[in-house]
C-alpha cells in the first residue's frame, strides 16, 4: 500500500512540475478567447496566437499574450471600449488601477480609454483578503495593426 501510495505521489508531483514547465506550451487560442471575453471583448473570426510568455516569483506573476485579429473583430472590439459608459477619449485616466490603495477590498473597477497608439480596457477587482494579490487585468488594442496585447498582472 505505501508503494502503490508513493507512486500516487511521485506522478502528481511530476503533473505539477511539468505543467509549470510547460505552462506557456499548453496555452490554447481558446484560453485566451475565455480570457479576453471576460472583459466582454468578443472575437468572432479566426485569429492567431502570436505570442504568450508568463513570468512569475515569489508573491507575484505576470501573463501576457498578443493575439493577431481579423480587421471586423479588431473594430468591434475598438466600438466596445469606446462605447464603454466610462470610456476617456482625452488620454487622461484619473487613476492607475493597478496602483490603486483598495488593493484588498473594495469594488470591481472597470477603466476604458484612448492612448497615443492604443485603446485599452482595464479590470481590477480586489483580492477581499489581507495580504493576497488583486487581480489587475489590461486588453490593449492597437491603432495601427490588428493586434489585441492581454497582460494579467499579480503583484
């Protein structure tokens, strides 16, 4: 029995080793579909992964991936930022919400705005416990290529 347990054990270690390893491989264009959806960005068409990495140490961990859209998902997704209620066409944001000193509680927070060369949504929900990472989540879209940029930062 304490064989057959210490095989048990010794495969889940090593499921969780390579998945940790592997993590970036393993990412799917559906992931990041989910991903991006979540912030209501919807993506119709077919598109390409053209890039995923994910970095991480101790207490934080940053994930980011750029996806090459259709030129009709890359406008609807422009149409839905700027029809966002809350949307700056200025380039001013009156807060960085990954900075923001509601870290642990506090509401949701959705910011939509206009940069130089991109237009970005942004979601930061706080962690709602002491101590614990806020979840702060950035969907660049590009003015100039039909490139959607995601970051999910951990910190």
């Amino acid at each position: 029995m304490v064989k057959f347990l210490t095989i048990i054990f010794g495969l889940l270690v090593l499921t969780v080793v390579l998945w940790t390893v592997f993590e970036d491989q393993l990412f799917t264009k559906e992931n990041a579909k989910e991903l991006v959806e979540e912030q209501n960005i919807s993506l119709q068409d077919n598109f390409e992964l053209k890039e995923n990495k994910s970095m991480s140490a101790i207490g934080d961990f940053y994930h980011t991936f750029t996806l090459k859209l259709s030129e009709r998902d890359r406008q609807n997704a422009i149409i839905t930022i700027k029809s966002a209620d809350n949307f700056k066409a200025d380039k001013s944001i009156d807060q960085m919400l990954y900075l923001s000193d509601k870290r642990y509680f506090g509401p949701e927070v959705t910011q939509n705005y206009e940069t130089e060369n991109a237009y970005v949504s942004e979601y930061f929900q706080p962690s709602g416990r002491e101590g614990y990472a806020p979840t702060f989540r950035r969907i660049s879209i590009s003015k100039t290529r039909n490139e959607l940029t995601f970051e999910d930062i951990d910190e």
